[in-house]
C-alpha cells in the first residue's frame, strides 16, 4: 500500500509541474461583464454562464471541472483554476458526440448529461450517461491536449448521471441515477462493479438508494471515502427547487444514513445543489453547486464546507435548522498564493488559427461549415442549404453559439455578406437562440441588401420564423449588435452601417432558455433551399463589452 501511494504521489508532481508550465501558456482573458474575484473575497456565482451539473477536482494544486454539454459540440468543457475562484476554459473532452452520425443533425437536450471526473494512478476519468444510449467513460494523461476516445462502459436506456469510484482494495464501482423519461422509473441510485481499468461495467448493479418517500428526483451522484464512511453526495427534488441530500455508510452497498445539508432556505438562491466536494492541500473542505436562473442556464456557485460528526455541513445555517443555506460572498480558498484574475474567454477577434474555445456548434461539426486560414483576420462561415421543411432554426446544426457570461452584456460583430451567383436567399447575422430564437441577419434580395430583423416562438414545436423589421442597406456589410439585460434576457437589437452610429430595430426580445441549456448567443450563415450553391458571410470579430 506505501509503494501504491508513493507511485501516486509522483505521479501528481510530475503531473503538477508539467501543468505549471502548461499554464503559463494559457491565454489570459478577462471578462468586462463577469468577474466573482473581489480581492481576499469572493461573489457568487464564480461564473456567471450555464456549465450545467458541474463536477470538480484537485489535482496537485490544480483544479478541473466538466460540465454537462448535451449535444452541443464540441462537448465536456474543461475548466482549469489555481484558487478555485478564477477559471479558465481550456480544452473539450470530446470532440463529437457519440454515436457520431446520430448527433451530426442536433438532438437537442439529448446527448452529454451530468459528467463526473476522477483522477486514477495518473489519469483524468471522465463518465457520463448518455439516456439514449448508456454510459461512456473518456481518459486521457494530459487534460490540456487531446483525449482518448471515448468507450461505451455500459450500454441502456435511461442510464445517467455516473460516477466512477475505486476503493482502497482496488475494487472499481460505478453509481448513477435514472432518467425516467427513458426507464420508466427515477429516483433510485444503483450501483454497479466495474473492471479495475474502468472500461466495463460487470453486473446488472444493486440499487443502493430510493428517494420516492422522501426525495423525490434524487440523480447525480458523486461517490467518496473519508474516515471509514462511503459518502454518496446526490441532489434531489427538482433542479430549480430542490436541495443537496448526503448519505453515508460504512458498507459501499448499504444501508445509508441520510441528511440534507443544504438548501434554499431564507437565501435568494433557488435549488442549490448538484457538484463536488473539493479540498485544498491547506485541509479546507469547498463545495461546488450549480443554481438554476431560467435564461441564463445553471450557473456556478463555491460553498464553504466543514465536517460535524462526519456529516459535511455547507453555506451557512442561517436559521439554525442544521441544513446550509448558500452564501453570496465569502473569503477566498487558501491555496497558498494569490493569483491573477482570469475567465472564460467570450470575444473573439478570429485573429487566430483557431475558433476561441467558448464556440460550440448545435451538432457535431462539419468541416465545409467554416474556414479559419493561417493568417486570415476573420471568420468565413460557408452559405448552408437549411435542411428541406424546417420552418425555424431548431434542426440547423451549424449555428455557431457561446453561453451567456453575465446578467447584462452587449453583444456584436461586424459582418459582410458575399452571395457569390445567388440573387438572393443568402442570410448571416447575429442570433440569440433558444426555444424561442431571434436573429439581427444581412440578407440579399433581387434589388440589393437587407438588415432583416427575424424571430421564431416555439421553435422546438415548429414555429415559424417570421421577419418583424428589415431595412435596405447601401452596401454588403453591417455591424451587429445585441443588448442582453435583466430581468432574464431582455435582447434589444441595433444595427449599424458605419460602427458608429446605431439606430435600434424592432422591440425587446424576450430570450428563453433551450431544453436544458440556458439561452446562447452566435453567429451563423445560411442558405434557403431553393437559392443556387455557393455564397459565405465574413465575420471581423466577435464582443463581449459591457455596452
């Protein structure tokens, strides 16, 4: 058991300083809408953008976290931090959703559901249920550079929310929930064996845990060993309503205690609860939960954590009652060192060879979409032919879209439209995408181009998108712009033809969330399917500024 140990030891220095020059590669950014760092303190939320059922660890002293990514690709983000406070998104996980050719359309809400993330002699786990298809697993040696492929740990319907968990015998488990919408029947957590590499999972499970008397909906396991005890962490009662429930045994089958150790209570922060119990080398104790804010998607809050009697017990007992509420401000981890203020990237001058990390497409990515040339100071996005009898934009796969970063915040990009032989049906512009969609578009038509201002409700059920305001434009280009401000997501769209000057189109746009994701905000490029081939938008840039 010391050799085992000492190997692990090694293998997370070796890891903490390759990642320690890694890091100081990371490009910087800062947010202008966004920032939680206030000095020796902190604000909730650490971010203010929709990474959905986060999971969260310590490696060294570094810390990584996934999110739950649905179908949008690529998916799992990886967010690295030094404090547990600023976090930077620096990798995906997987580059397409699985199976590839089924997520190559968009299947929205379907895919990537709550991942967990481990670290296992040296290597970063990543599992996740899939409701349609069953439970994957990732790894990989480096979280920075690219991950191995992903393999299908067990297959089913309904199976989610999985976490992976290897005892001190060097026994291997995997917990997970239920989707009831797919199985039937939720609320329950089973547990399974897997082979010690992770890959399989060896039986049919034992259900460890039911909530139908007391704690309904209770999913998203996290499994832990501390003083003897196994600590099943899961959420229960609803994602906007519910509460963080804790059970604990000394045996991993059961039977377990239960205790709920955080909840709403007096605070203003609804349904806390789905994250990870992180430590630091210090010996402090943290908790990461997400809160559901409708538009803005799940957003992510860090709570301190202590143990009583080998219960955690998280935010602080406003009311006595021995369950936490969440707090909104708090004194910063002690990692040791302060370090500077950093966030996910939101602009993007295209000024590289890349896409910025925070762009996701509504499906598995096709290479014709765009082009991004060495060199080339812009974003091409290619005229796609909308698919025949789409009335809207939900089954467009290649919309180019990021989360929103903030309560408030502007939007906007500069556009020129090259429609190359049609006369018209080429549109690009600037979209604000959800159940329901709007869209600020250059379009062409017989007698010149257009500012077209477009909107689509109920787009999930087939809505029409109908065009409420459009404007002949002197030229081929126009710079885009969108206001986004509270109460959740009210989008005010201006145009401009010279940068300067803006004039406003059309009426407030109420934004709304997608299924299971907040509200995003993109670009795309299309075609109708009548116009000939050919034709494609150049993008300059992409801002995120304050106004």
């Amino acid at each position: 058991m010391k050799t085992k140990k000492i190997l692990n030891i090694l293998s997370v220095t070796v890891f903490s300083i390759a990642s320690n020059y890694l890091n100081a590669q990371e490009k910087k950014y800062v947010s202008e809408v966004w920032t939680a760092d206030l000095g020796k303190n902190y604000k909730n939320p650490i971010l203010h953008a929709d990474y959905s059922d986060p999971d969260v660890i310590r490696v060294g002293n570094d810390y990584y976290m996934t999110a739950s990514s649905f179908n949008e690709a690529p998916g799992l983000p990886i967010l690295h931090s030094k404090d547990m406070v600023n976090w930077n998104l620096v990798n995906y996980a997987v580059e397409d959703v699985l199976p590839a050719k089924h997520f190559s359309v968009p299947k929205r809400g379907d895919g990537i559901w709550a991942p967990s993330m481990r670290f296992h002699k040296g290597e970063f786990y990543i599992y996740w249920g899939d409701p349609d298809f069953g439970i994957y697993m990732v790894k990989t040696k480096d979280p920075l550079k690219k991950w191995e492929k992903p393999v299908l740990v067990m297959e089913g319907k309904g199976l989610i929310d999985a976490c992976p968990f290897w005892d001190e015998d060097g026994n291997a488990y995997l917990v997970h929930g239920w989707a009831g919408s797919r199985a039937g029947v939720k609320s329950i957590l089973t547990l399974n064996t897997m082979n010690p590499e992770g890959t399989k999972v060896l039986d049919k499970g034992i259900h460890i845990f039911d909530g139908h008397d007391k704690h309904p909906t209770v999913e998203g396991p996290k499994m832990y060993k501390r003083n003897g005890y196994y600590y099943v962490f899961a959420p229960a009662g609803g994602v906007a309503t519910g509460w963080q429930l804790v059970l604990r045994s000394k045996n991993i089958y059961g039977p377990y205690e239960e205790k709920i150790v955080l909840e709403q209570g007096s605070s203003k922060i609804n349904g806390p609860h789905q994250g990870a119990w992180v430590d630091t080398p210090s010996g402090e104790d943290w908790f990461y939960h997400f809160q559901d804010v409708d538009t803005y998607g799940r957003i992510i809050h860090l709570q301190p954590m202590k143990w009583e009697k080998d219960w955690p017990a998280i935010g602080k007992d406003t009311n006595k009652n021995g369950i936490g509420e969440p707090v909104l401000t708090y004194k910063k981890p002690n990692v040791g060192q302060s370090y500077p203020i950093v966030t996910p990237s939101e602009t993007d001058e295209f000024d590289g060879e890349k896409l910025g990390l925070q762009w996701q497409w509504s499906a598995n990515e096709n290479i014709v979409w765009s082009s991004k040339l060495p060199g080339q100071k812009f974003l091409r996005l290619f005229s796609i032919k909308v698919p025949e009898g789409e009335k809207n934009l939900w089954n467009v796969p290649n919309l180019l879209t990021q989360k929103f970063p903030a309560p408030n915040f502007t939007a906007s990009t500069k556009v020129k439209l090259i429609p190359e032989e049609a006369k018209e049906g080429k549109t690009a512009g600037l979209l604000i995408m959800g159940t329901d969609h709007a869209s600020l578009v250059i379009t062409n038509k017989p007698d010149g181009f257009y500012i077209q201002l477009r909107k689509a409700e109920k787009a999930e059920k087939g809505g029409e998108e109908k065009i409420l305001d459009e404007t002949k434009l002197n030229g081929n280009e126009a710079y885009l712009k969108v206001h986004v401000s509270e109460p959740n997501g009210l989008c005010q769209f201006s145009y401009s033809e010279n940068g300067k000057s803006f004039t406003k189109i059309g009426e407030v746009f109420q934004a709304k969330p997608g299924k299971w994701i907040g509200a995003k905000v993109g670009l795309y490029s299309l075609s109708s399917a009548k116009a000939p081939r050919g034709g494609y938008a150049d993008f300059d840039w992409f801002r995120i500024t304050k106004n």
